[in-house]
C-alpha cells in the first residue's frame, strides 16, 4: 500500500505537539509500562490529520503491516464518536446535553497489537497517548488519572482537533482502513468526502479548563496557541 499523503507544515506541527505532550505528562507518575495494554481497545478516536501523519511518517513496509493487521481483525462493534471534543465543548457552551455514547473496552482489543505491545507506538495518536493511570489498571480495575493531567490531555485534545478543523474525526481504525486510497490532510476536506460513522472537527469554542487548572496550563495554552494560531 502507498502512501499519498504529501508531507506539509501541518504534520510537522502536529509532530511537535506529540512532543509537546510527552514533555507535559512527563511530570506525572505513571504506572504503566510495556505490554500493559488494557486500554489498547478497537475504541481508539483519531483526527484524519494524525492519521495521515501516520501514512507520512511509516515507510512502505509498516503501512503494509497495518493493511495486513487490518484486514485480518474483526469486530462485532467499535465506538465510533457523534461528536468530537470540541464538539462537546461548543454543546456546554451552547447550554446543550451531550449525547451519551456507548463505549465498551470489551468489543475487543486493537488489532495493531502485537503480544501487547504497539506495532507503531512512535506515531500513535493522541487518543492512545493520552491513556495514563498512576495505578495499575489490572490491579485496581480502573484507570487512575490525576485531575490537572485530565485537563491538560482535554486541552491537547482540543488543539490537535483545531489543527485538523474542516477535517474528518471518528474510529482510529475506521479512518486508518479509509486512508489507504484518500487522502487525508488536506483541510478543509471536500463536501463529499463522507465516511460512515465520522463527524467533522471544529475550531476550538472555548478551551475546557477548570478555574483551578487555569494557572497552571497558561503557558501551555500560549505555547500551542504559538504552534497553531
């Protein structure tokens, strides 16, 4: 499988913001560790745009994993999201109920696995990069996630969709099937550009952060405004 995504300055920039965010979460503890992949589900979210940084960055042979993975994989469902994070944001806004969508871990685990571990852990996207616990899922049955790193991984979420707005957001593995034959960073992306199951992302409303978390992300705000605005 080739590769037609064109290399351009928003890849690029979406590559310094995974950098960004591996700086940010550094300073959280962290319990998990390689092959603890419970949250390694077929219910993985992605922008268009980080799945075309994906087809960018792997060469021939990883994507042709991918394809061959892909292929081979069977759910009976996976999530696919109605609205995106910004999308939520502009609902709270609006005064509007979020719409409650059914996520169950048990629909199965992403096929990109291998015996645990990421086949292309490098480039994954921000929805697997923002799973974290300070506890070990196994053992405590749930993940454990300090509030100010909840707000901060919102926050990245909420850029990364800004970057990619008039792009296309739904099922990491929905989106990585399609990509094969489209091209998926141009943005805005044609009219008639529809996959089923997928919505499309919007500029960033109003950034999702709590009174006593706005001190403490204000200059990473103004660092990913600098990146993207």
């Amino acid at each position: 499988m080739t590769s037609i995504v064109k290399k351009n300055k928003t890849v690029d920039t979406l590559e310094n913001i995974y950098a960004l965010f591996d700086t940010e979460m550094a300073g959280f503890p962290v319990a998990c560790a390689k092959q603890c992949a419970d949250c390694c589900t077929c219910n993985v979210t992605a922008t268009g745009l980080e799945v075309a940084y994906i087809h960018d960055r792997l060469g021939a042979g990883g994507l042709d994993d991918i394809r061959v993975r892909l292929a081979r994989s069977w759910q009976a469902r996976r999530y696919r999201p109605a609205a995106t994070t910004n999308g939520f944001a502009l609902a709270c806004m609006e005064g509007r109920d979020a719409d409650e969508e059914e996520n169950d871990p048990a629909w199965g685990t992403c096929p990109l696995l291998e015996d645990g571990i990421c086949t292309i852990y490098p480039v994954r996207p921000l929805g697997c990069r923002v799973m974290m616990s300070t506890t070990s899922c196994r053992k405590a049955g749930q993940a454990d996630m300090p509030l100010l790193a909840l707000t901060i991984t919102t926050v990245f979420m909420q850029f990364v969709e800004h970057l990619d707005a008039g792009g296309i957001y739904g099922s990491f593995l929905d989106l990585m099937e399609y990509a094969g034959k489209n091209d998926l960073s141009r943005s805005p992306l044609p009219e008639n550009l529809n996959i089923s199951g997928t919505t499309r992302n919007l500029k960033i409303p109003a950034l999702m952060i709590p009174p006593e978390h706005v001190e403490k992300t204000q200059a990473l705000v103004q660092s990913l405004a600098g990146m993207i605005l």
